[in-house]
C-alpha cells in the first residue's frame, strides 16, 4: 500500500522495470522482451519502432494490460497491475486505456455511432442513459472531425475514416492513454499523415500517447521514439522535429472532401 502511494506522486502514466516476457510454444521458449525498464509521463507522445520480431506488440499488450510480464514490475499511473483482479483489470482497460489497431476491429452492421457508443455498454460502475451515451459518442466523434459520417456504416466509410471511427471509439470513456499498434499500417501515405493529425491533436488536448509504427514518417509526429531490438531497447530517444506537413484542421478538411469520391 505504502509503494502505490509513493508511486503514485512520481506521477508517470507507465512505469516498466525490468520487463521481460518469455512466450512458451510447445518446447521452445522465445524471450520476446528481455529486461525493459522505461517511464512515460503525462502527455508524451511515444513511437514505439523496431524490426518484425522485436517485441513491440508484445510490449502494447502489456502496456494495455492485454498480457502481463514473465517478469519485472508494471505500474500503470502508479498502480501495479499485477495486484488488480481480473473485473479491475477490465475497468482499467474500459476506462483509461483506448485501443487503436492496424485492422480498425470496426462492427460492419452497425453505424459508425454506435460502434463508438459500444465501450460504454461496458462500463459497470456508471451506467449512462442511452441519451448520455450517445453524446458522449457525438464529441468523440467531432474530436476526430467525422460526425457528418455519424449514421453511415464501416464499408460506407474509406479506411482513414474508418480508421477515425475506430481512433473515436478509442476516446470515448475519455482515456488518458491511448495505445494504437500500426494504426497506419493499412493506409497509404496520405491517409496516414492525416491519421497522424489526429493523434496529434488528441495529443495537443494532452492525452498520452504510444504508437507503433514501422514507417519513419510516422514516427515524426511523436515527440519520442523508442527502438526495440530482439526484446530490448536498443535507443530512446526525444524528437524536436514534430511539425506535420500540412496543418492539422487542411489535413483534416482534405479527407472531408476525399469522403465523397468514396461515397
Ligand atoms: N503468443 C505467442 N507465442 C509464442 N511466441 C510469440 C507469441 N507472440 C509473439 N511471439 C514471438 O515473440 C516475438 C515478438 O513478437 P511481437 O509480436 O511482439 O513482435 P512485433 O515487434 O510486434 O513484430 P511485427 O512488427 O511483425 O508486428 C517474436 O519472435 C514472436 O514470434
Ligand atoms: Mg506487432
């Protein structure tokens, strides 16, 4: 009790020390992390990159609270989560942590709004009136400039709008962490650079944020890249060189209009 209180004063969003995680397949163990220790504070902007193999998403679902470590200790906002039982593991997943994956895991017969209201169905502590729900799905949609797409479904949607809905319903318990696993990683070059506005600007409102990116240009938007190698972090570095091409609200204006070639 006494470690979480002081933990908790340091104040860091994640805390990893020691972290190692050993997958066991069959006979043969593979270290996919090896002893990885690092701190993120509130309102970084992390990439997380490094080599297929490395460990990366290995590193999210721990970060994520999706898998715990073979070894070592995780503090998410001070709290080791390996002290929490299953229901406050779930909470803490529901409430502070929203999710972005590569594949967008979007519900194809549902409307982009509802697939955003859906993590608040989940909330067992606060239930929300369907009104309140879908406010709360409304903002999150307008922080990721779509609610002119509200009521259309996934395929009716291009993948970078898809891709917002997906970055809206991440937002919608008002995380203060977001972990996106190559959020980019099926768009092109453009679509990416204005998903990249959007994490950007969810940044700006201070949100903490760790992605994963293969792609240099991607990773320019962070404000920190950490590089793993074969489990463990070869570089950590900070990035002054954070100014997106275009400014965020173009970018964003750019894919309104792209929309309707895709309607
Ligand atoms: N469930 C599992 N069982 C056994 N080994 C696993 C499992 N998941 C991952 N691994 C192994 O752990 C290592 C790290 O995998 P991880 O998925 O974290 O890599 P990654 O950096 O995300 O790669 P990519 O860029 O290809 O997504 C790899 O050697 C992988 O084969
Ligand atoms: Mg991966």
């Amino acid at each position: 009790m006494v470690s979480r209180a002081v933990d908790t004063l340091m104040n860091a969003v994640i805390q990893l020390e020691g972290v190692s995680k050993v997958y066991q397949a069959g006979e043969m163990a593979v270290q996919a992390l090896d002893d990885v220790s690092f701190r993120i504070d509130p309102g970084e902007f992390v990439a997380l990159m490094g080599a297929s193999g490395s460990g990366k998403s290995t590193l999210m679902n721990i970060l994520g609270c999706l898998d715990q470590p073979s070894a070592g200790r995780y503090l998410l906002q001070g709290v080791d989560v390996s002290e929490l039982d299953t229901e406050e593991l779930a909470d803490i997943r529901n409430q502070q942590i929203g999710f972005v994956f590569q594949h967008f895991h979007l519900f194809s017969r549902t409307t982009a709004l509802e697939n955003v209201e859906l993590p608040l169905l989940y909330r067992h502590r606060e239930r929300l009136s369907g009104r309140q729900q879908r406010k709360l799905a409304r903002e999150a949609l307008e922080m990721v400039g779509l609610t002119d797409r509200a009521h259309h479904h996934p395929n009716q949607l291009s993948g970078g709008q898809q891709q917002r809905v997906a970055i809206a319903r991440a937002l919608v318990n008002g995380p203060e962490l977001v972990l996106a696993d190559e959020p980019t990683g099926n768009l092109d070059s453009r679509t990416s650079e204005e998903i990249m506005a959007v994490f950007q600007s969810l940044n700006q409102r201070g949100i903490t944020i760790v992605l994963v990116t293969h792609e240099l240009d991607v990773a320019r938007y962070a404000r920190r890249t950490v590089t793993l190698r074969d489990g463990r972090i070869t570089s950590d570095e900070p990035r002054y060189t954070t100014t997106p091409s275009r400014p965020v609200r173009q970018t964003l204006a750019a894919t309104e209009s792209d929309a309707e070639l895709v309607r």
